[in-house]
C-alpha cells in the first residue's frame, strides 16, 4: 500500500469530526480536496473507509482498523517531535496522562508535585472508566496511565504502587452502621448504587460477588464517585466505592462505612505504559515520582 502520512492525518480528522466539511475547515483545505485524498486512500486500501447512511457518515470496519494505525502513527510521530526537541536540549516538554475516575481523587496531587519540580512542562491529563484507560494503551494516545488492575492480553509494563480498599458505605444512622462484622447474606437484602459498566470498582465488586456466592442488586447505575456518594447521602442505597472518594465525605461526618466480612475489597493502583515505549527523561521522571515518592506526597 502506498498511503502517506497527510493522507492519514485527513482521514483521521474526518473520522473525528464525521464530516469532510468540518475536517475540511479543521484542515484549512478545501472540501473537494479532502474527499479527493480519502478516495486515493480507499483506493490504495481496496475498500471504502466511509459509508454514508441518511445525512450521516460512518466509519466501515476497514475504517475503524486503519483509524486505530492512524492515530498510533500519529501518536509516534509526536513522540519523534519531543525526542527531536529533547536532543535539541529543549526544557519543554509534553506529557500526556490518563487515570481513572477514582484515581483523580490522589492523582491531581501528584501532578501537582510534578508540576512544581518541572514547571514548564505542558501536561494533558484525561479522567475517565477503565474502558476508555485500555482504549488509551491500545492506541498509544496516552503515555502513562494510572489504573487499578493492569489489563491482560496487552504488552504492558505496570507496577503497583498504592493500595486502592473498596469499601461499604451507607447513610448516616443506617441501621447497619451500629452492626460489627456484617455477613453478606445482610447485604443481599439491601439495594445498591453502582457504577457504570466498564468502570473498573464495578468489576471488582462484580468478581468478589460472584466469587463469593452471594449476589446484590442495584437500583441505580451512575457513572460518577461523588454522584454514588451524594446518593448514598440522600438515602436511595447502599454503596461500594473506592475509600479514595471519600477524604471530604468522611471529614464532613455525611457517610458511614460499614463493618462487612470480608471487606474492605483490597485492590492496588497501577502505573502503566506500553511495553518498549521510549521514555523521554519527563515521563520517566513522571514514573519515578510516583512510584518512588507517591506515598509520600500523599500522607
Ligand atoms: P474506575 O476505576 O472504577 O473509575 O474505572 C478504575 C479501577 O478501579 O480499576
């Protein structure tokens, strides 16, 4: 196949943005010469990249595959960019980190060490669930990312560096919070908030239960720490969330943790990279902060 770079960068803004007018005006290019460089890209691939339903346009499988090259291509080429600057002996430089939504209750304090001791650094920094923790790896569009449980299957280095106890919470003056070691059979009868699918506590607490023999159920999904914990607050439910979430909470006496056997769940957070990714000296000072010093800046 012979595709060149440009050719890429066009197909992945109008895989962004659906649109070759809008990828157009993104690209300061006109829109006939857009739809004339993905033409010679599906002619060079031998399939339609773009199919058009209605007013829509969307990505066929040939598509999706060769946007998932696209961006690790141009992923790389940014990497070449930083490693060029740093031979250059430039002070600047990037670094992107992805953590999860429960994980940004400690992470911002570790960037925020990293920010004083390397100021001109320009950091881009994602929140989000699991999924998306292992879309990131997959597609290179994240140089570290900090996650509970590594994923399996995929060429990475992680190494654990915090412990991450999921615990119980109920509203204050629940009848279960005067109670000691809770069976889980008690737990059965109450209903739970949880969070969403692909969220990485709801996995947990789904393996424990299953693994346990009892199950629970929810009346509710909701895709935030502080929304489960505001719920829990307000009476709907019960609730399992990392302890992580709730320094505030517990400072402003609003929840209880609750004594259940078997509890906390003890489950460890992560820093992960691609295995083979070439480590600028940022983002292995970055690894090093907090894998070293992580502890310490969080007492
Ligand atoms: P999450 O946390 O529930 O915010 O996805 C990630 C994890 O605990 O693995």
């Amino acid at each position: 196949m012979n595709i060149t770079i440009r050719q890429l960068q066009i197909f992945e803004a109008v895989a962004q943005h659906l649109s070759y007018t809008r990828a157009a005006e993104f690209l300061f290019l006109s829109q006939p010469a857009v739809s004339m460089q993905i033409k010679q890209l599906e002619s060079e691939v031998g399939m339609p990249l773009f199919e058009r339903m209605g007013k829509k346009l969307f990505l066929t499988e040939a598509g999706d595959e060769l946007l998932i090259y696209a961006r690790n291509i141009s992923q790389q080429l940014v990497e070449l960019n930083d490693v060029m600057d740093e031979i250059r002996g430039s002070e600047r430089g990037r670094l992107t980190i992805a953590v999860a939504t429960t994980a940004n209750y400690f992470a911002l304090k570790l960037l925020g060490e990293f920010y004083q001791r390397y100021s001109g650094t320009n950091i881009n920094f994602d929140v989000t669930n699991r999924e998306s923790l292992l879309k990131h790896l997959n597609e290179n569009t994240a140089d570290m990312v900090i996650m509970g449980r590594p994923p399996e299957g995929m060429d990475v280095e992680a190494t654990s560096f915090l412990d991450n106890p999921l615990v119980v919470i109920a509203p204050k003056g629940h009848s279960l919070t005067k109670q000691k070691a809770i069976p889980l059979s008690v737990l059965q009868q109450e209903t739970f908030i949880m969070r969403e699918r692909g969220s990485g506590t709801r996995i947990a607490m789904e393996n424990f239960f299953e693994e346990s023999g009892y199950s629970i159920s929810s009346v509710m999904e909701m895709s935030s720490n502080e929304a489960i914990n505001q719920a829990v607050e307000a009476g709907l439910g019960l609730g399992i969330v990392s302890q992580h979430t709730l320094e505030l909470e517990l400072a402003l006496d609003r929840l209880e943790v609750l004594d259940v056997v078997s509890f906390p769940i003890m489950r460890h957070w992560y820093l992960v990279h691609r295995k083979g990714k070439r480590l600028t000296s940022l983002m292995s000072a970055f690894k090093r902060l907090v894998l070293d010093d992580a502890l310490k800046i969080l007492k």
